[in-house]
C-alpha cells in the first residue's frame, strides 16, 4: 500500500478511439497536498480529471484513490466534487440544492445543518442561502458549487475550475479555505488555467494537448526552466514540445 | 435515502414551474374540450331529414326539437331530391318491413344522429308489441290459473266421496285451458343503410375520443419527461448527480416515481373530465380506464427518457414528436386496422398505442372487462419495463459503475 491519496500510471484515453485526448500520464497525489492542473482551454484537463473519478473510462493504465482502483461508485462519495460548468438546481433555493447533495451523500441528518452552516460562510452565502438559485449571479453560483463540494468535509477534494468568474478577493478567501483544509491534510485536486492559482499550489501539472509537458513543484519547475514565473515556464516548456 | 431525496426534489422542481404544471394538467383538458365542441356538439342546428312512405309510429319517434322530418311523395332520384332540399337522410319504407335509409353523411354527427334516432324508434315501436303481447299473454295465463283452481275445487269435492285407492290414482288435471287474444308478431323491421359520403364504419367522435384521451396522456407525459431529463442533462446537472455515488437505477427510478405521481395525477384528471364534464359515456369500469392510462403514462415516461438520451437540445427532443408520437395516434383505433395493409398491421404491433387505444375503445364502448384486456395491459406494462431497463443501461453512457 502507497500512503497515495490519487495514483495515476499511465493512462491514456480517447473519446471515439482514434483522436487521443491523454497521452501518458502520470501523477501521484499525497496527503496534505494541493496539485494544479495547469493548462489551456482544451488540454484534457476536465478529462483527467472526469478518469480520476471513474465517470470516464480511460483506455490504457491504472487509476486508484484511496486505494481502490477506479471506477467504484463508493470511493465517490468521499470524494468533494466541483464541476466545470454549475451544475445547480434553478427551481430550488441554495439550501435546497446542498440539502439535496448531502442526502445523496448520505450525510446524517443531524450533522446535515451544521455542515451547511459551515460551507455557507466559507464561500460568503450565508444570508442568500434561502434565495432561489435562478436569482444568483454567476459569481453566486460558482461559490453555491464550491460549498456544495465542501459539504461533507471529504479527504479529498476535486475542483475544476474554481476561480473563474470569482472576484479577487472571494479567490483569496476560497484559497484561505483551501490553505485551512490542507493543514487539516486533506488533499486537493484544482484545475486551472490562471497563473495566480498555479502558484498556490504544491505541485504542479502542465498539459498541453493531452501532454503532460512537465511536471514538479512550483519552484522545482522555475528552476529547471530557468525563470521567474510559471507563466514563462509554461510558454518555455510548449516550445520544447 | 437516495432515491427519496431525488422524488422529493423532482417534485419540488415541479411545484415550482408553473409552465410546465400548465402544459401537465391543463393544456390536455383544454384540447379535450375543444375536440368536444368541434366534433360532438354539431347538433344544435335543425336538420332534415326526408321520408317517403315513413311508418308513423317510427316518425312520431324519430323527430325531435333538431330534427324535422317531410314527406314526399316519390322514392325516385333520392340523391337529387336531397340536394334540392339539403337533406341529411332519406329513409325510404316503401316495402313496409324495410327501411333503407341514404345518408349524405359529410357531417358524420348528423349521420350519427339519424342513425341512433332511428335505431331508437324502432327499438321503441317493437318493445310496445313486446309489451303489447305480455298483455295479452298475461291475461291467457290468469285465465289458465282461474281454470286450474275451479277444477282443483271440483276434484276434491269429489274426492271426498271416493274411496282411498281410487283417490290416490287420481292424476294431475290435463286438459289445457282455452286461450284468449291475439299474439302479435313484433314487426322485424330490417334496416339498410347507404352512404353517400364515406363509409357505415365512419363513427368519428365514438371512437376517436377514448384513443384519444389516450393518446393526450401519452404525448404530454412523453414531452414533458423527455424535456426534463434532458435538461438535466444539458445543465450538467446529471453528470453532477453520477459524481456522487448515487446508483444509476435510482436516477431512473427517482424519475420514474417523481414524474410518475404527476402523471398519475393529469391521468385522473383527464379521465374525470372526459367523463363527468364531457359526460362521456363509459360503458365499462371507470378504473379499468384508469389503469389502462397509469400504464400508458408510465410507458410515455420511460419512452421519454430514452428518448431523451438521443437528444442533444430541446429542439432535437420535438423532433420526436413527429417520429415517435404522432404516428402512434393513427394506430391506437381511431382508423380500423382491418383495412390496413399487412405491413401496416405489423408496424401497429409494435406500437404501444395500438394497444392503449384498443383497450380504451373495448372498454369504454364495449364494455369489455379486465379479463378481456388484460393480455393488452400486460404488453403495455412489458413496453414500460423494457424502457426502464434500457435507461439503465443507457446511464452506462455516463459514468462506468
Ligand atoms: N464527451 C466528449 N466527447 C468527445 N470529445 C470530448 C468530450 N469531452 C471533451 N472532449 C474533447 O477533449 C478535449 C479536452 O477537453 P477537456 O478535457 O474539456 O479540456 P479542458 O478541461 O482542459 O478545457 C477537447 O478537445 C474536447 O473537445
Ligand atoms: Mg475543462
């Protein structure tokens, strides 16, 4: 046993078996850990990241978390999901929306409030929690999804994509968040394709093109490139490609 | 636990979308009521109609406060005679035992009217005989038990002067009493019926409305289930619900049950009010009517979601509706299958209106029971499962466990 949160080997995957989407690709998610993966818009980023939780099959290689080879419905649900695109309930209230998840996660009624109440005031919503999400604003509804993926307080924690369309100073209190999560040794998992996200994190992956075209921590990557900033690490390693 | 937050949240989705509760319960009783107006309640104004050589009796019945009867004095070139005097009919008894009857018959409601009118009459005028010869029968019986008595007076007067032996061979008395009256033969009078316009089988508003009602339980429940788990899809929301781990039989089960309460609801709806507003007339058990929709809805909303699946946006989801729906009406009774072509009859096979619509016209205007349906409930309710199965399945599409 690896004490390995996340462990991916190898995978590739293609969607129709002839344009492949990810090529190769290996990562290794520890305890206490906050990975980035850093890339442009249509990398493959939300398709690594859709194989590490199972709901896409991946054609070459192996996947586990916590120890349990993926795709496993169980593992799911210690698992706090954020999806790209918000993926809410219009017609229901922001309490009815994270009532609903926390009953599909089987979060115990009693803890259900409490919990809510936490993952309210994280991202800032408390006193809009009885609103309709239909009357939220784009920003609203990536912080409900945030709070949704915060709800049952899990291990390990998926984002993809969390700071588009969030104001600085929401971005800094989410990162607090996630700065207070990881000193509780939880794990996260971000996807991102802005250079300030990137250099929060612990450990970072460049994809391009399905390509993992480097891979390291923030300063071992600077280093290697010999730059001041993960933005030019990022155009210095696409020209080596 | 997971399955019920899924129902209650579906159920809460519609509580809260008045459209959609709208295009559910109303929009259906609206077109029904429209249907009603413009196919049944044509008979308002005065028709006419012509005879010649009419039963008095038969004509007595027959005219009514929208129905005038003339007489004419020729059976000769019947059809120009009708056009001249816009007539709906001309009913010709000069053979006094036959009455043939021509009917213009483009307004199948009048044809109708005409039609059970006369059955009526004549219905009418045969059970008076009837009741005429029960008389008379009657009385030929009183007068047999007065007989009767007299001679069982008469014998035990005069057993009591005879010996023991002799009384026990006494026999029952045989000779018959004479009858009184006269027994009328109730007049057989044979209809024939000619058609204009169309044909004897064209009895549009009896049938087309129990397919019907049948039908508006299928096409709104298809829509409306088809629209919603697409939508699901489309917002990401599915792909949201199969990150946690929710199994993908209860997504399908928690839809099924959550919009399932909503049709069963509209079901009853609109079977109540084809029967008690529209006073539709329903010869059988009003629960069997009942039972044949839940199972359509049921088959609408499993066909709906697979459908769905097959759908990239609302739009493509309405094109299913001339593919998929609309077809299914022409095969649900409203036309005779016997006068299909055999390919066609194939095609209605696999069709479950063919099937509903059956149901609903045996039922509601023939009376037919649970025993004589039940084979068509059990195809429908095989149509439904084999949906639900597939939709399991098909939710492979979105996650692998
Ligand atoms: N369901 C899908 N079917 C086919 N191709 C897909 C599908 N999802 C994504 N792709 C393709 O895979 C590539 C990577 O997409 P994605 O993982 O969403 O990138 P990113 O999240 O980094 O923007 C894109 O070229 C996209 O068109
Ligand atoms: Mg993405």
């Amino acid at each position: 046993m690896t004490n390995n949160l996340v462990s991916v080997q190898n995978i590739a995957k293609s969607y129709d078996g002839k344009h492949p989407i990810l090529k190769d690709i290996n990562l290794e998610l520890l305890a206490g850990q906050i990975v980035g993966l850093l890339g442009p818009s249509g990398a493959g980023k939300t398709t690594l990241v859709k194989c590490i939780m199972g709901m896409q099959s991946v054609d070459h290689g192996k996947i586990e978390v916590f120890d349990t080879p993926m795709p496993n419905r169980q593992v799911l649900g210690k698992i706090g999901y954020m999806a790209q695109s918000d993926a809410l309930y219009d017609e229901l209230t922001a309490r009815e929306n994270l009532i609903f998840f926390g009953n599909l996660l089987s979060v115990a009624k009693a803890d259900l409030n409490k919990m809510i109440e936490h993952a309210a005031q994280v991202v800032n919503l408390t006193n809009d929690l009885d609103k309709p999400v239909s009357d939220y604003s784009g920003g609203m509804k990536r912080r409900l999804s945030v709070a949704i993926a915060l709800l049952q307080s899990p291990h390990l924690l998926i984002l993809d994509e969390p700071t588009v369309g969030i104001d600085p100073e929401l971005r800094q209190q989410i990162w607090q968040e996630l700065k207070q999560l990881k000193s509780e040794n939880k794990s996260i998992i971000i996807t991102t394709h802005v250079m300030e996200d990137a250099e929060q994190c612990d450990y970072l992956m460049l994809i391009r093109d399905g390509y993992a075209i480097s891979q390291g921590t923030p300063s071992e990557l600077k280093e290697k490139f010999g730059v001041d900033s993960i933005e030019e690490v990022f155009l210095s390693a696409g020209r080596d490609k | 636990m997971r399955l019920i937050a899924l129902i209650k949240r579906v159920l809460t989705q519609m509580r809260r979308s008045p459209r959609t509760i709208g295009l559910m319960f109303i929009a259906p009783l609206f077109i029904l009521s429209l249907m009603y107006v413009l196919l049944a309640n044509n008979n308002t104004v005065n028709s006419y109609v012509g005879t010649y050589n009419l039963n008095h009796q038969i004509a007595e019945n027959l005219e009514t406060k929208h129905l005038k009867l003339s007489s004419t004095n020729s059976d000769r070139h019947i059809q120009k005679q009708m056009k001249d005097h816009n007539w709906i009919a001309f009913i010709d008894m000069s053979d006094r035992k036959n009455v043939e009857v021509t009917y213009q018959n483009s307004d199948l409601g009048k044809t109708q009217l005409v039609k059970n009118g006369l059955k009526a009459s004549i219905m009418k005028l045969k059970s008076k005989d009837l009741v005429s010869n029960l008389k008379v029968s009657g009385q030929a019986l009183k007068a047999q038990k007065q007989a009767i008595l007299t001679q069982q007076k008469a014998l035990k007067e005069l057993a009591a002067h005879l010996p023991a032996p002799a009384r026990a061979k006494m026999s029952k008395p045989t000779n018959k009493p004479k009858v009184t009256g006269k027994i009328v033969t109730p007049t057989d009078y044979k209809i024939t019926s000619h058609y204009i316009y169309a044909g004897a089988n064209a009895t549009f508003f009896d049938q087309a409305l129990p397919a019907l009602v049948t039908f508006f339980v299928f096409f709104f429940v298809f829509l409306i289930s088809g629209i919603s788990l697409l939508s699901e899809r489309t917002s990401g929301t599915l792909s949201r619900l199969l990150a946690t781990p929710i199994r993908r039989s209860e997504i399908i089960f928690g839809y099924i049950i959550g919009y399932g309460i909503f049709a069963i609801i509209q079901t009853l709806l609109i079977v109540c009010f084809t029967v008690f507003v529209l006073n539709v007339h329903i010869v059988g058990n009003f629960w069997l009517v009942f039972l044949t929709n839940v199972l359509v809805a049921f088959v609408a909303l499993t066909m709906g979601i697979f459908a769905s699946t097959f759908a990239q946006n609302e739009f493509q989801m309405m094109q299913f509706i001339p593919l998929l729906v609309i077809p299914q009406v022409f095969f649900s009774g409203i036309i005779p299958l016997a006068g299909m072509a055999q390919w066609l009859q194939w095609i209605a096979h696999i069709m479950p209106m063919y099937y509903a619509g059956n149901t609903m016209i045996n039922v509601i205007t023939k009376g037919y029971l649970l025993s004589d349906v039940w084979l068509n409930l059990v195809i429908l309710a095989a149509f439904g499962i084999l949906f639900t199965l597939l939709n399991i399945l098909g939710m492979r599409r979105f996650r692998q466990v």
